[in-house]
C-alpha cells in the first residue's frame, strides 16, 4: 500500500513558491503589493511576518485563500 504524502508548507516556503509559479521577483511583487523592497526578503527567509493587510494583499495578488498561502491548506 502506497503512503500518500502530505505536504507541510510554511509561509515561507509558500511565498517563494507562488513567486517561482508566477514568474515574479522580490521587487516587482513588492512594488504589486505596495510594501518595500527588502520586505519580501525578510518575509521568505523568516525574520519577518507579514501583517494581515500583507496577507490580505498577497493572496489576492496571487489569486489564492489566506489558508493556503499561510501553508494551512494545500
């Protein structure tokens, strides 16, 4: 029987993922999303998160729920 694997994601991981999906730097979704430059940086390595509004504003960039770009659903 075959183990179905389930797949565990963190913000982090999310985010540069739906990044390498859609093509998109760091500072052109920066710019999309109206925070600065760095910010996304320090979101994707963890040592910043993202306030809700930036939730808000990523999911509707990328056309995804706040559950899945928070990792919670896949």
């Amino acid at each position: 029987m075959e183990e179905k694997k389930t797949l565990n994601y963190t913000f982090e991981e999310r985010l540069k993922e739906l990044r390498a999906d859609k093509g998109v730097g760091q500072i052109e979704l920066a710019k999309a999303i109206g925070v600065s430059n760095g910010i996304i940086s320090l979101w994707e390595n963890g040592l910043r998160e993202p306030k809700l509004s930036n939730l808000i504003a990523l999911s509707k960039y990328f056309q995804v729920s706040l559950d899945f770009i928070a990792g919670l659903i896949d």
